[in-house]
C-alpha cells in the first residue's frame, strides 16, 4: 500500500511539473512579426521533379533582411540541376503566436516561391520548407550579427 501511494505522490507531482512547464514553454513561444526580423544568411538543399517525374537538384546559399514587420529583401546564388543563376528578391511573410510562419519570396528571374518556416533559438534561427508542388527543398537561416559602424578617427592632438 505505501509503494502504490508513493508511486501516486511521484505521477501526480511528475504532472503538475509537466503542466508547468509546458505552460512556461508556450508562454515563451509568443511570437509576431517582430521575431523574424535582421539579417540572416541560409542555405537551401533538395529536388524538384517536372510532370515526367524527371528530378533536378537544387540547392541555393544567400542573404535575406527580414524588417520585422512583414518583408524581407534580399540575395542568392541558386543552382538548378548545376546551372547557377544570381537572385535579387523581395518578399513578405506572416508569423504565428506558435512561432511557426509562412513567406513568399519573388525573385527577380520571375520565380515566385512559397516556403513554411519554424522561428527557433530565441530567433537567431529558421528553419524552413518549401511548399511548391514538385519542389523538396530544405534549409536554414542563422542571424547574421550586427556590425557596428567604424568609429570615425581621432582627430590629431595640437
């Protein structure tokens, strides 16, 4: 009888722990535009396959700003099944309370790309998938630290 009462104190306090902690853990979740936000440089890997179920390798590192409140500006080098193409974009995207989002992304060569994304280590991460039918591209965005401008020189001593 003590070991089954024992046992019951343990799950029921291993409960209330688990509950508190996963509130914590949602309450620290709380994002918005503002969390995808500043400079980040990523890299893209995977496939597309056309009606013929023929497959091209894909792959793509760049840098996108992300202002915060919605848009995001940027550039990459792609490379499609080995043919590279340089890439100015522009875009805009949405993020939940979850901390997941999704973003358009349009590239000056005329390609439109749609992706879903997951805001991970307090925001100085992205984890991201694109959504286009045919396409299995995956990757991830670091946060790009911040470079402080060069102090002006002094002026010489008279």
């Amino acid at each position: 009888m003590r070991t089954s009462l024992a046992s019951r104190i343990l799950i029921a306090a291993a409960l209330l722990l688990g509950t508190a902690a996963a509130a914590s853990a949602q309450e620290e979740a709380a994002c918005d535009a503002a969390s995808f936000s500043g400079a980040f440089g990523y890299s893209l890997k995977g496939s597309v396959y056309d009606r013929n179920f023929n497959i091209y390798l894909l792959a793509a590192a760049g840098r996108i700003v992300a202002d915060g409140a919605g848009n995001i500006t940027g550039t990459d080098t792609i490379s499609y099944d080995g043919g590279a193409v340089k890439r100015k974009l522009t875009g805009t995207y949405t993020v939940n309370a979850d901390c997941t989002g999704t973003l358009v992304l349009n590239g000056d060569d005329t390609s439109v790309t749609n992706a879903d994304f997951v805001i991970v280590n307090d925001g100085k991460e992205v984890s991201i998938v694109q959504t286009d039918d045919g396409f299995i591209l995956t990757g991830d965005l670091k946060r790009q630290k911040s470079v402080a401008p060069a102090a002006a020189p002094a002026a010489p001593a008279q």
